[in-house]
C-alpha cells in the first residue's frame, strides 16, 4: 500500500470503472502502511455529523486513496469512513477482502455522499468498531438495503445489497451521522 497522494492521472484516478467507484486492485506496492490513524474514542470527529462532499476534486481522490491504503493495512478492518481518520466528508469504503457476500463488488467499494434510500428486513448480529477496540457489540440492522451515492467520478448511482455488505454499509454511514455502534448495540 504506499505512502504518497493520489494525483492526476494516478492509478485510483484511472482505474476506477466499475459501478460506484470500486477501483480493483490500487496497491502500489506491498507495504502494509496505513495512509492515515484510525482515530478512536472520545475524538470529537467521531461525534459529529460529516459534510456533504458535493464537488469532487483532487483532494477527495486522496482521501479516497487514503481510506483504500488504510483500510487494507488492518487484515481484520471491512469498513472505514473519513471521519474516522479525521476527514469531515461523507465518504465511506468497504471491502470484503474476498469473503463470501459481497454482491456490488469484489474489490473495495468507495461510495461518495451514501445513504440508504430504502430497506427491508432486520438481523441482530454482533460487530466490532475500530474506532471503539477491543469492544463488540450486538446490533439490529435491516437485512437489505438500496443504497444510493456517487461514484469517485461523481456519477450519481443506486444498487441494492443485502447481508455482510449491507451491515457494514450501514455501519460505515452511522460514522458519517456521529453516531457509533455502542449507541446503536441492544
């Protein structure tokens, strides 16, 4: 994974091609760095509701890559938003690192401004939170859900998904409003 920004014309820039903005394999070498540190409780930033990106630049392409870089250096981590890493933007990754479930992609799937437009059924399962370590807790979450957002390109898009992939959408969203799994735990 590297250390460096995304430029103009970087692999993240031009690789991305795929439905809301999954990007395939973007490592740029084999380090296992994370681009930025997870930031965990009681920072402010996990507390408060992230802004709207609206317009994306260069400056959102990193943090992208950012958030691609640091997600892949935690073996155990499937999901990140910016505001954990200290970014106030609605963006948030998931990548299920091969395992079974994933139905929107098979890499890691950036989603600018996201929200879930509708869903439908509810399954309690347990979760962890890197922003909370060494802490899990049981949740109640709808199965299945349409999720709607950007793509790295701006492109606006819709998809449906359902399970693991869902949970930690939803999950990753819940940073993005402030709000943290031990709020939302039985």
């Amino acid at each position: 994974m590297r250390a460096g920004a995304a430029r103009a014309g970087s692999a993240l820039e031009n690789d991305i091609v795929v439905i809301i903005g999954t990007t395939g394999d973007i490592s740029r070498d084999t380090w296992r760095v994370p681009a930025r540190k997870i930031l965990t409780m009681p920072h402010p930033s996990l507390q408060m509701s992230a802004a709207p990106v609206g317009t994306i630049g260069l400056d959102i392409i990193e943090v992208c890559q950012d958030l691609v870089d640091t997600l892949r250096a935690e073996e155990q981590l499937l999901a990140l938003s910016a505001p954990q890493v200290g970014v106030d933007a609605r963006i948030i990754v998931v990548d299920l690192k091969g395992r079974p479930g994933a139905r929107l992609t098979a890499g890691p799937l950036i989603i600018v401004d996201p929200e879930v437009a509708a869903s439908d059924g509810e399954v309690t399962s347990f979760e962890t939170c890197a922003s909370l370590p060494g802490e899990r807790f049981e949740v109640a979450r709808p199965d299945r859900i349409f999720l709607r957002g950007l793509t790295i390109q701006g492109t606006p898009v819709g998809a449906e998904t359902s399970g693991l992939e869902a949970r930690l959408i939803q999950h990753a969203i819940d940073h993005l409003e402030g709000r943290l799994v031990a709020r939302t735990a039985h």
